[in-house]
C-alpha cells in the first residue's frame, strides 16, 4: 500500500474557473474535478501550504475522463 493525500487547489480553480482538486501519489501530482475514495482517510493539519489535506494509504488510484470531467478513484 502506498500513502496518498489530497486538498483543494486555490490556484487551479482561479485559472480554470472550475473548483479543482489536486491528488498525490507515487510522487507523482494528479489536478482533478472530483475524487471516489473507497479506502479510509483522516486529516492531516500542515504548517504551511495547503494547510488540510486528506491522507490515506491505498492499493491503487485511477484516473477517469469523462465529458471533459476528470476523476480520481482511489481504490
């Protein structure tokens, strides 16, 4: 299993005028519209930026286009 964490990306948001998420894993950055977590998460508070994130360890993630949208399955 291997550790991933995401948060919501401020920056991505403001230049695709669309709420955006970014997923990381496998050293590795994913910007995504939407995330299906079936694994278990907690939070996680950081000192510095972004200050939240969502961690948890999962076998594998896939990453899912459809009608332009894109999304993480966390699995």
């Amino acid at each position: 299993m291997r550790v991933f964490w995401y948060h919501y990306n401020k920056p991505a948001t403001a230049k695709y005028k669309t709420p955006k998420l970014t997923v990381h894993y496998n050293k590795t950055c994913y910007i995504v519209d939407a995330i299906e977590c079936n694994v278990s998460t907690f939070s996680h508070n950081k000192k510095d930026q972004p200050r939240l994130v969502i961690k948890g360890k999962c076998n594998s993630i896939e990453i899912v286009e459809n009608s332009g949208k894109t999304k993480c399955i966390i699995k």
